[in-house]
C-alpha cells in the first residue's frame, strides 16, 4: 500500500510539473507584428507571438458585428491598432484579464470561420496565431429557411467584463513615427555648442510630447535615447508601426557658416528604383499581401508608390507653410532627395531639416527650449492640419 501511494504521489507530481512547464509556456509571450491579408470575401489576420498562447473566443462577430479574442499569457505593453481590409474595417490588440484582447470591428455580416497557431517553420522564427473571417453568404434568391442562424452570445459575466453592450467604433488614431536623426556613435554634423544628434533628439522628444498631449495620434519614435539605430531599421519601425506619417528630424551642415533656414525633403523621382531595390531584398512590402501575378504586384507597388509620393508632397508643403514665419527658412525650402529614411513605398515620409548647426544663429535658435517648442508646434499642427483636410493632389 505504501509503494502505491509512493507512485501515486510520483504520478500527481510529474502531472503537476507537466501542467506548470504547459502553464509557464502560455505566460510573458511577447508580440510582435499583427499582419493582414484577404478581401470581401475572407479575410486573415496574423498575430506573430514569440511563444505559445492558446485563445478563447468572446464574440465571434455573429452577434453585433465585434469579434473579441482574448489570447491568454501575451503580454502587449503598448496598444496596437490598425486599419483592416475587406471583411475587417478595423482591428485593436491592448492588455487585457489574463493576456491580449484583440477586437475587430467587422465591414458588414461576418464571422470567425477558422483559427490555429502555426509554430515555427520554413525559417520563419515566430508562432503565428491565425484568425480567418469570413463574410456571411447571402441567401439565394427564393431559398426558405428551415430555422433561424445560430447566434453564438457571450455569457453576461463575459459581456460586462469585457464586451459593453453599446460599445463605440474602434477608436483608431493616426499613427505618427518621429525619427531623431543619428545617435550615438553616429554624431552627425558639429556645431560649436555640441553635435547635431542631441539637437534632434530633443526636437523629437518634445514633438512626440505634443502630439500624444493632444490625445489625437499614437506616437512612435526611433529612438528615445542616445543610441545608435540602422538607417534601414528605421524605415522598419514605420513600416511595422502601419504608420500613416514618418518624419525624420535633423540639423543641416554646410562648409559655408552664413548658410541657415530650415528646409524639407521628399523623396525624389530618381531614387524610385534604389526603392525598389531596398524593398526587393527580402520582399517585406508584399509579406502581408496575397500570393499573385507578379506583374499584378509590381503594378501593386507602383500604384502604392506614386501614391504615398504625392501625400508625402503634400504634407510638406502644409509643413513648410506652417514654419515659414516662426523661424527662418532656405530660399528653396521644398527639396527633393533618395535619403533612405524616405524610402518606404507605402509609408508618407519627409525629411525636415531645423537649420544649420555649424551656423551661429540657427545653432542657438535649434538649442534654445522656447524656440525649439515654437518649432515643434508649427510642426505639430501642420500635421493636424494635413489629417484634418481631405486628400488632395500635390501641385508639385
């Protein structure tokens, strides 16, 4: 009886283990991307995780249009969001009871037809957690109905906890990426006072105070800190963030020290094939799209190009109208460049340049809080500015 009870116990503790390792896998799993892909029909939304989580569905969309999914033990320290495509209008992941809540508001009558988590394969690193929603199939024309769709309602206690019962739209803000140009060992141009990577630093930092202040856009920046950031790691950042503006901070140079203003850069038509080219090198542009023709998607790609070249225009022609007057400018103020922070063929993107740091007046304007703050706030409200008007063509 003694030995039973011995291998009893042996049992229960070995399950025990076996149940904490399982339990300790679906704990601190990390995010890392959300990516879509589909069209009117079915759409699919991927959730790259660095471990393993298991999901329970709250609202399957049947009910009000909301799927809900609580993925357990994800821990997503900021709120991510994007817009959706063909059946999602649009999507949220934020911290949630017990790990992640992803939502999605649905275009129209829709629900979660399949998901699964795929581990690593095929040397891809990450677990993919897949959720595919599809559209509800009218019925045909002169069909009966033998008896009602089955709606599937969360439970009350669900409800109160996590699903209002009049819930608004998914609040989806302009995501804005401030780049503070160098950092680092890469100090940039020098001026008399210091070098050109602490100016831009502090230019990006009381920006991104601005804008979140406003409490209208979901800020990223590259940096925050004096580090060192690739410039092709910076274009990622935009591109992962889905962000719909990318401005990059800097502070000029020239061998002349009477050179000063400020000045903006677009990329330019010339360096649209060295985009293609830093696009092509492992395909990140088409990652989230679906598998097609390649001349449908080199197609794809210049449409999206041409595109984001004319929002990046226009935008820094509302960007150059709000700085003229709060502090000196080039004569030439809208310039055209292949810098590669611009790059990014679906991302926005302008390059400003707050003046010159080997010039005495801009170096002291640049380095001085208060002008600095009148600086960034022509900055920030052009940006209100450029998201609060309808799109329209650059005359450029």
């Amino acid at each position: 009886m003694r030995g039973r009870a011995l291998v009893a116990g042996a049992v229960v503790a070995v399950g025990l283990a076996v149940f904490a390792v399982g339990h300790a896998a679906t704990e601190n799993v990390g995010l890392l991307k959300v990516r879509m892909g589909g069209d009117s029909r079915e759409t699919r939304l991927v959730i790259e995780l660095d471990g393993v989580t298991s999901a329970k569905v709250l609202s399957d969309g049947t009910a009000d249009r909301r799927v809900a999914v609580l993925l357990n033990g994800v821990d997503t320290v900021v709120a991510q969001q994007g817009a959706g495509r063909g059946v999602v209008k649009a999507w949220t992941v934020e911290k949630g009871q017990g790990g992640a809540l992803l939502q999605m508001d649905l275009a129209g009558p829709a629900s979660v037809k399949r998901r699964f988590l795929l581990p690593p394969a095929d040397g891809v690193t990450s677990y993919r957690y897949v959720i595919d929603v599809a559209s509800a199939a009218p019925a045909a024309p002169g069909a009966v109905m033998t008896s009602a769709p089955t709606k599937i309602q969360p439970s009350p206690a669900i409800r109160a906890q996590f699903l209002p019962v009049k819930k608004p739209a998914l609040p989806l803000k302009k995501v804005v990426v401030i780049d503070a140009g160098h950092g680092g060992r890469d100090a940039g141009a020098k001026g008399a006072m210091g070098y050109e990577k602490d100016v831009n630093l502090a230019a990006a930092l009381t920006l991104a105070d601005q804008l979140g202040r406003s409490g209208r856009y979901k800020v990223v920046l590259t940096r925050s800190t004096d580090v060192y950031v690739p410039l092709e790691t910076r274009v990622r950042v935009a591109q992962r963030a889905n962000a719909d503006l990318f401005i990059s901070l800097h502070s000029d140079s020239a061998p002349e020290t009477n050179l000063k203003g400020a000045s903006v850069y677009t990329l330019s038509d010339k360096a649209s094939s060295r985009a293609t080219r830093f696009v092509s090198r492992d395909d990140w542009f088409m990652k989230a799209s679906l598998a097609g023709d390649q001349g449908v998607r080199d197609i794809l790609f210049d449409l999206t190009q041409r595109a984001t070249r004319n929002r990046s225009a226009v935008f820094a022609q509302t960007l150059v109208a709000n700085i003229e007057g709060k502090a000196p400018m080039l004569r030439r103020s809208h310039r055209d460049a292949g810098f590669m922070v611009l790059l990014a063929p679906d991302v926005p993107a302008v390059l400003l340049e707050m003046g010159f740091v080997n010039n005495p007046e801009d170096e002291a304007r640049l380095r001085d809080p208060a002008a600095r703050t009148r600086l960034m706030r022509a900055v920030s409200q052009a940006i209100d500015a450029h998201f609060g008007e309808p799109m329209k063509v650059a005359s450029r």
